[in-house]
C-alpha cells in the first residue's frame, strides 16, 4: 500500500504500514503518539519503543514488533507464535514483558516496554555482572518449572518426551536450511551429527527461552529487569538454554560461567547433563550458522563477522560433544600485498574522519561497518589465494579425487557426507582447518572476539 507523505510525495510501502499500525497503536490505547524510537537489530521484525500521551494527561510507554513483508517461507517462527509465547507464559510470574495487544489481521504486536538497557559488555564490575547473571539464571529456572504439558506453538509437537520436540525442532530447521537451494557441507554434517547423537532422558518437556543469555535481557541499576526476544522459544530440553546462555557469553562474558551454571543447578534443583548442553551447543551453532546461511540480514561487515566466528563455534562445539581432539592448523606464510598500504589510508580515515567527527548515530555506524568490510578485503587480499588452494589440496585429499573447480569439490564433499562415505574424524580436521582459515580472514574485521570460544564445562561432570 502506498500513499501521499508530509511533503507530498508517495509514501514507501513499508512506512505506510507502519503508519497504519501506529494508528493502531493509538486507536488501541486511547492515546496520541508522541514519541518512536525504532530500537536496534531487527532481524525478523523491525521494533518501536513508543511513548503516548493521554487525554487524561498519564504517558503510557509500550513496545510496537512488526515482521517485514517476506516470501512465503517454512519458517515458523512468527509473531504469531511470539504472541503464544508471551501468553504462556504470563502465568509463570517472570521477569518479562506482558502482551498487551495482538493486531487482528496484520503480524503486529504491542508488548509492556520493559525498563534498562541489554548491553551487558558495558557493565565494568564483575560483582554486579555476576549478581545478575545468577539472577538471570533463577528466571530461567523459573521458565523450566512451567508445566509446558498444554503449551503447543506453530511448528511444535504435543509429547511428553523431549527427543520428540528436539527432532521437531532439527525438523523445523533442516527444512529451513533446505529451503535456499544452496549446500553448506559443513551444515550437513552438524545435521548428520545431530540426527546420530540425540540424547535421551526421562525428564519431562519444558517451555524454553530459545535464544537466552546476554544481549536478551535487560538490566538497571545493577539488577536484572526483564528477559526479552522471545522469538525462537519451544517446547523441549532445559538443558538447550544453557547451551544458548554458553553461546551468547563468547560475545558478552560473564565472569564466572561456572558458577551461572551452579546458580541455575541450586535455582532450579535439576542435575545438569553434561553431554546434553554439549548437543545443544551443536545444535545452538548449527541455528545460528543456518541463520546465517539464509541471510536474513544483509549489513555485510557483521555478516562477515558472525558467518567466521559461528562456523568456528560450530566446528568446536562438534570437537567437544564428540570428545575429539583438533589439532590447530598454522597459517599460511604471505606477505601484504601492494594494496596494503592503500587499505590503510583508507582505514585511518573512516576511524579519524568519519567516526571521530561525527554526531550522528547513523553515520559512526555505516564508518564502523565500511572498516570491517575493507579490513576483511585487506585479509582477503593477502591470505585468501593461499586459503583456497589449501581447502582445495585438502579436499581432494580427503575425496581422493581431483577437481576443476573449489566449489565442485565443496559441493562432491557435501553429497559423500550425506552418503557417509567419509569418516567423522577427517571430515570434522577438513573443517577445523576450513573454518580456520575463514576465521583468519576475518580477525582484524572481528576484534576481540576473533578468538574467543565456547566456555568450558568444568562445572559438570558428567550425564
């Protein structure tokens, strides 16, 4: 839908929607918006903090999630489903936003805004950090004690086991992964895995977060105030949550992971499994991977970012869950290349020009980004000749067989996986020395966290 702007001109489809359901918004509260701020991210939805004012004269301060227009996918995480979600659990008494209106006709759906800000890497002192990380874990422990046996969301199964709903799940995002047409041999190989492994246990189902840890909670003045992005939940193993909760802490630390885990073993009285957490952090990496595959956001420098880490997490996570040593491969011997100099000029302009001189947001950001882009190709540039013939050498030794093209012995490794005509130990050092090699062209891009893993599980003994 399309229609005239403030100054005349036609309106763009997608801020005429939203234009629509801002008057939703007010019709719905009895208010006039004075205020809407569009809040970061937006992977799957675009969001608005949004002040309104009242003919009585009281503010209301509510949260506005709408999904962009998309192709018809089997994806099913809607908000929809969010809207189920937030209604489960309602009746748990946690720290989370209430639903307070879902749009009749459109995927749109207004939630209580919650107070404090989700950047835990701000946060300086270790004490405060650890005191809500532990706070974060007794919510958790909250979740889990839901009966989930009435919860049923799009895309779940009803059953009392919780390898029905983990292969709902592998079900769910095999389909999603299928979906692109295009093959990633190393996201075959985590399903192959995933599908072989499964645990079994007699614990009962429970409604999980989905995506929790740092980053999807909210904090002020040194306490924990709400869980947030309750997108992915479903139905199935407690002990998945604390795989995410592991997965979010390589970007945001906490400061002791081991003892958040024993926080949540007290909070909550469950043993925890130790291979268990060790599948779901496979099967985390292999969501957050096939995400990445289906490029459902498309701002290149963090694509570059996440795509590097995610595989290398992915590659760890396998290593671990199947207890197998990976020997580090060294890099490659190459000099800068003539361009070297170039890059860096430019460099040094986006960060003491564009970055250092700019007030607005916007601007530091897109300069931020450029640099993470432009120090990739400067990696690309140098090391990426000598990392293709190495996957290229590597390939055909594993295979046996010889090769025109990279991407034709890429895509011969995916169908002999799918066959299982290559062993899980030579398979997995192809891809440690595959993904080393990516994670390598993306060090300068990435920062800190260009060699960061998964935390240890020192804290667990044993299933």
């Amino acid at each position: 839908m399309t229609g005239p702007s403030a100054s005349g001109a036609p309106e763009a489809p997608a801020a005429a929607e939203e234009r629509e359901l801002f008057d939703w918004v007010e019709q719905r509260f009895g208010g006039r918006i004075v205020r809407a701020v569009q809040a970061s991210g937006g992977n799957r939805a675009r969001s608005f903090a949004i002040d309104l004012a009242r003919p009585d004269g009281a503010p209301a301060e509510v949260f506005l999630r709408y999904s962009l227009p998309r192709p018809p996918s089997v994806e099913p995480y809607t908000l929809q489903r969010e809207a189920q979600v937030y209604r489960a659990i309602d009746r748990a008494g946690l720290r989370a936003p209430r639903l307070l209106a879902e749009h009749p006709t459109r995927p749109a759906i207004v939630t209580e805004r919650a107070r404090g800000i989700a950047e835990f890497r701000r946060l300086t002192d270790p004490v405060i950090k650890a005191g809500i990380a532990s706070e974060f874990m007794g919510t958790l422990a909250r979740l889990h004690a839901l009966d989930a046996a009435g919860v049923t969301l799009g895309g779940g199964v009803k059953s009392s086991s919780i390898s029905d709903h983990v292969r709902a799940e592998l079900a769910i995002w095999r389909a999603m992964y299928e979906e692109t047409n295009v093959r990633d041999p190393l996201i075959e190989f985590a399903f192959a895995w995933l599908d072989r492994a499964m645990p079994d246990t007699d614990e009962p189902p429970v409604l999980t977060h989905g995506d929790a840890g740092p980053g999807n909670f909210l904090f002020e003045n040194g306490r924990l105030t709400a869980v947030v992005d309750w997108e992915l939940a479903h139905v199935g193993d407690p002990m998945e949550d604390l795989a995410w909760f592991s997965m979010r802490c390589v970007m945001e630390p906490v400061p002791d992971f081991s003892a958040s885990l024993r926080a949540y073993e007290a909070a909550s009285g469950r043993r925890l499994d130790r291979f268990r957490i060790l599948y779901h952090r496979v099967f985390v990496s292999t969501r957050v991977v096939v995400i990445r595959h289906r490029n459902v956001t498309g701002e290149p420098g963090n694509a570059i970012v996440s795509r590097a880490l995610n595989r290398r997490l992915l590659v760890q996570a396998l290593a671990e869950a199947a207890d197998v040593v990976i020997q580090a491969t060294p890099p490659p011997s190459c000099p800068p290349t003539a361009r070297d100099d170039l890059y860096g000029r430019v460099l040094d302009e986006l960060r003491e020009v564009v970055v250092a001189r700019s007030t607005d947001p916007a601007v530091v950001a897109s300069g931020k980004a450029a640099s993470k882009v432009l120090k990739f190709l400067r990696a690309h540039d140098r090391y990426g000749a000598a990392a293709e013939a190495a996957e290229r050498y590597a390939l055909e030794a594993l295979l046996s067989e010889r090769f025109p093209t990279l991407e034709a012995a890429r895509l011969r490794l995916a169908d002999v996986l799918v066959a299982g005509a290559v062993a899980f130990q030579p398979a997995l050092a192809f891809f440690a020395a595959q993904t080393g090699g990516d994670a390598l062209l993306a060090a300068d891009a990435s920062g800190g966290i260009a060699t960061r893993g998964y935390p240890a599980l020192e804290v667990v003994n044993g299933p």
